[in-house]
C-alpha cells in the first residue's frame, strides 16, 4: 500500500510543476527560481526500502522491511546552478520475518543514521520548477538487534563512512517555501564486527522522500 501511495504522489508531481509554472507565467512572478547566496532548511519523510539479504547459520534471511525515512538540510546555494549543505538522516526499517535461531525464533531491526556533507547541480535554476542531481559523503551508524522468543536480544553496531547518490524534483510554492521529491540511493560501510556476523562489509538501501523548505 505504501508504494502504491508512493507511486501516485510521484506520478501527480510533474503535473502539480506543470500547472505551478503555468501560474507563475501567467502572473508574472519572477522573484521564483534560485537566488545565490541563499540559504534553505528543508525537512524530509518517505520511505526506505533495503536492498539486501544476509546469510545467518546458513540461511538467508531480511534484516528489515521496507520501513520510513526522515531527514533534515541546510542548502546553501553558491551559484545558480550549485548549491551545498548539511544533510542529517535516519531510516528505520521494519521488523523482519521471523527465523529459526537454535531452539528459538528470532527476528531483528535495523536503523542506519547518516551525517553528511551534499552538493546538488541544479537544472533550470532561474524556473519555479527544477531538476537536480545531488550526491553526498560523510559518516553513518547503523544497528543491528537481534531479539529472541523469549525477550533477550542482543546488538551490533557500526559507525563508518556512509555516502548516497540521488535526483529530485521541486517547485516553488511562494518566494520562500519550496515543496518536492527526492530519491537516493544510499550505501553504509561496516565495520568487521558486521562481516564477523552477516558475512557483509557494505550496506545498501533506497529511500523515496517528500520535502518541504524554507528559504532565508
């Protein structure tokens, strides 16, 4: 039902950017678009969706389900086409399958919390509407709890370098607030601890998020 929902929002944006750039004509309202030297906080919420299986005592098993993504930005923008900033995310994913783990079950979750510095190269800076590209580094930590029948449970973590590469699309709704889309592709480094553990030294996951900003 989320990606139905998902692919409906995705699906109705471009039109929502079409009529908004119609309007914008239409009224003559040239103060849209990118400003240098600007500044943006933006916040973020979607979903993310895990992009791999791991093998523990011979099976193959989720560590998480497709669960949500929420984000905040700090975007400065340096040029018409560039901009830069500080970008902090947390996605959560939801609770596995259950699995035979000896004589109990078991299930995990996961979470993978990321810092980063971005860079965006923006298409159409001067439009009410605009296509960017956007990439990122910094450092991430995710967890990993195992928890069994009868309420034990045990964690691994790691903290390492983490980095994501995505597009998005937005439009302006008035000469401060912006509102649009944005899809990663996101990738977390794992200590040994991890590859001791799931035989995996790298993570990867997708996230798809609706934003909303201000700009000052």
């Amino acid at each position: 039902m989320k990606k139905l929902v998902l692919l409906f929002v995705l699906a109705a944006l471009p039109a929502a950017a079409f009529a908004k750039d119609a309007y914008a004509e239409y009224y003559g309202l040239e103060e849209y678009g990118l400003r240098n030297n600007t500044t943006r906080v933006e916040f973020y919420g979607g979903v993310a969706e895990p992009q791999d299986n791991w093998d523990h005592n011979g099976q193959t098993i989720e560590i998480g389900k497709t669960g949500f993504s929420a984000g905040l930005a700090f975007v400065r923008n340096i040029g018409s086409y560039l901009s830069v900033g500080l970008d902090g995310n947390y996605s959560g994913f939801a609770t596995s399958d259950k699995f035979n783990a000896g004589a109990q079950q078991a299930k995990y979750n996961s979470g993978i919390a990321t810092g980063m510095i971005i860079g965006r190269l923006n298409l159409f800076p001067s439009q009410p509407t605009r296509l960017y590209a956007t990439a990122g580094a910094g450092v991430g930590h995710m967890f990993t709890r195992e928890k069994w029948d009868d309420g034990s449970h045990d964690t691994v973590n790691s903290t390492s370098w983490a980095g994501m590469l995505g597009a998005g699309l937005e439009f302006d709704i008035d000469d401060s607030v912006i509102f649009g889309v944005e899809g990663r592709y996101n990738l977390i480094d794992l200590q040994s601890k991890y590859s001791d553990a799931f035989g995996k030294s790298r993570y990867h996951f997708l996230s798809a998020m609706l934003k909303i900003g201000c700009r000052f």
